[in-house]
RNA sequence: GGGGAGAUACCAAAGUGGCCAACUGGGGCAGACUGUAAAUCUGCUGCUUUACAGCUUCGUAGGUUCGAAUCCUGCUCUCCCCA
C-alpha cells in the first residue's frame, strides 16, 4: 500500500480540529499541524490549538514547539515535516496533516525552492533603506539587479521588493535565479481534503470564537506578550489588534471589532488561496460523514 | 401648538448649479502571493455578463434652468428646542 499525506484544510475557525481528530482515531494515525502560530508555546488562547485533553487523544506535532523568539520559516517546516514523515511512514501508511497556513500547505503540496535561510541584520537594513528612501527607489534598484523578477513580481508589494533585494545582498545571486518555477516530486501521495461552509455562518462561527477567546482571557496573554510585539510571530491577529489598544491607539471595543474584522479576511484569503489547487476535493461543513467516509475509502 | 435642523448608494458621511454614478471611511466581494505568510499587496462595490459605452439615481411630486444631489414650491418622514 502506498504512502499518503492526508491533508485536511480550510478556512479559521470552521472546525479543522475536531474532525481532525475523528479522522486521525479512525485512520489510527498521528497529526503533523500545519499553523504557523500554534507552533509558539506562548500563543495558546489566541491561535486555538488544540486542547491538552486533545493532544491527549491524538498525537500532534508542531504544536507549540517554538518559542516565539524562535526564527521559524515555510521553508524550514517543509524539512522538518520531510524528514518527520520518513519517520512517520515506518509506523503508518497514511499520516494526517491539518491546518490552515497555506504558504505551509503548499510548502508540501508543490515545495519550496532552496534558499538561504533569512539574515536578519540584512532584512532589518533593507528594511531601513525602504523606509528611508521609499519603495519606488528599491524598485529601482532591483530592476538593474533583477530585470527578470520585476517583470512578474507584485512590485507594489514592500514584502516582495525587500525579499528579492535581501536576496541579492546576502547571496550575491539575483532571486529569480533562485527559482525553478516547478513542484517538487514527492514519494508519498498528498490528498487535499477542504473544508468549507457558507460564508455568513462561517463569519459567525469566527465572530463568536473571539468572543470565546475573550472570556478565555485573550486580552491578559496578548498583555504578556507585549514586549514581543516587533517579533514576527505577534505580527498575529488577535495580539497585534490588542497591542495597539494599548498603546492607546483605539479602546477596547474597537481592538475587538478588529480582531473579529481580521480573522474574517484571513479567513477569506485562505479560501482564495485554496482556489489554486485543482486537486483539492472540498466538503461542506454539513457533510462530514461524507467526508469521513471518502477518507475510508483512500 | 410654535420655532429650528435634516432627509445622499449596505452603513456613516462629503458634495450646495456643469469637472457627479457622486470624495472619504466602515462593511462587503473578488483576486495576487515560493522562507516574515494569522504576513504583505491589488482590483471592485447603482444597473447593463465586458465597457474610454449606455441606462436609472441623491425622501417624494412638481417647477426654474441650456444644465439640478445642489435653486424654488407642495407633500411625507426624522431629530432638537419651546409650549
């Protein structure tokens, strides 16, 4: 029998968790997590990890194993998840991931290109240069280095200018030539199961899951992660809305309007995202007998 | 009962004779995205499948004008103050 990577995934907040957890039970399997921020130990109302009586149940992995002064990267979670899974495949033939950060999806569905690992002194000074100078400037300036990239890349995007040119400086090399443009082969079978519902219930699901995560004391943990706020891993929805609050840009309702604001659009943008995978076999919330039984049959 | 203010697109709000299908913000929709990705960015949001095109809009019914969301009149409604 041949090995596959079962991937459960879909929009925030419409219930990823505990199916995954039925289908894990049924498949007798462990869960490799695909969410970039349940992997920061600190992050455990905001992020919705699974519960300790959960990981109890099943196996997980990733799951709060960072710190969030740790550095952590798509690039380096399609190695570990690699290098896990050979494991892994020893003991089963069918692993289960789930999750919904989509640059992580697809960092195992098509993989990523070999890169060197970010240098942080020189994403911080290209970082000064573009606020210094302004990004039609850096612009410029990788249109000598890189004539190839600008002519796809999103150039009104600061995130994509500044990758491209910290490339250039750390390597010598321009990004472009970096890239193959191709998926990677993998020896293992992926499946992508979606899931989705309709979106106004959806919106409320998440809605209300704020709300939860209030009550549960969001607002104390994301007071104790304030001095982290630059990190990247607080870059988050749910602190980062907070975080300004404090710092006494809005009140507290509006922090909250917000919070709730911006996991609707993330959630949304996960949906677009999902919209490139023509493999990706989706089901409706409703039809989780369904969808069980189609991973029954794989 | 008397006096005043106002009615603009899903919401808020600007516009006070032509540059207005109507600023802006919110909300929403659609999308892009190969190492910071719960990030970052883009487009759309009166109707016409597309539009440098056409059509119907700014409470409502008329009027003035070459031309009205903008001026005038009636009506309806809302809010505030005095009784």
């Amino acid at each position: 029998m041949s090995k596959q990577l079962i991937i459960l995934t879909g929009p925030t907040g419409i219930g990823k968790t505990d199916l995954s957890l039925d289908l894990a039970q049924m498949l007798g399997t462990e869960i490799i997590s695909c969410d970039s921020r349940q992997m920061y130990h600190q992050l455990k109302i905001g992020t919705a990890p699974p519960s300790h009586e959960q990981l109890q149940r099943v196996k997980h992995h990733f799951i709060g194993n960072l710190n969030v002064t740790d550095y952590y990267s798509a690039g380096r979670f399609e190695l570990e998840v690699l290098d896990l899974l050979n494991s892994l495949f020893e003991k089963y033939t069918k692993v289960l991931m789930t999750g919904g950060s989509t640059m992580y999806v697809d960092a195992l569905v098509n993989g990523i290109d070999d890169l060197p690992s970010a240098d942080l002194a020189i994403r911080q000074q290209v970082k000064s240069e573009m606020e210094e100078k302004g990004v039609a400037a850096m612009v410029d300036r990788l249109r000598i280095i890189d004539p190839e990239y600008c002519e796809t890349a999103d150039l009104s995007n600061p995130r994509r200018v500044a990758k491209a040119m910290e490339i250039f400086l750390m390597t010598g090399r321009k990004y472009s030539s970096f890239r193959t443009a191709t998926a990677k082969q993998r020896d293992f079978e992926i499946h992508l199961i979606g899931l989705n519902m309709n979106r106004d219930e959806l919106y409320n699901r998440i809605d209300h899951r704020v709300d939860l995560m209030l009550e549960a004391g969001l607002e104390n943990e994301a007071r104790q992660m304030y001095p982290y706020r630059e990190l990247n891993a607080l870059n988050t929805v749910g602190y980062k809305e907070f975080f300004d609050y404090f710092d006494g840009q809005y009140d507290r309702d509006e922090a909250v309007r917000l919070i709730k604001r911006n996991s609707r659009r993330y959630a949304k943008r996960q949906l677009s995202w999902f919209g490139r995978y023509p493999q990706m076999v989706w089901f409706d919330k409703s039809e989780t007998d369904k969808l069980k039984n189609y991973v029954a049959q794989l």
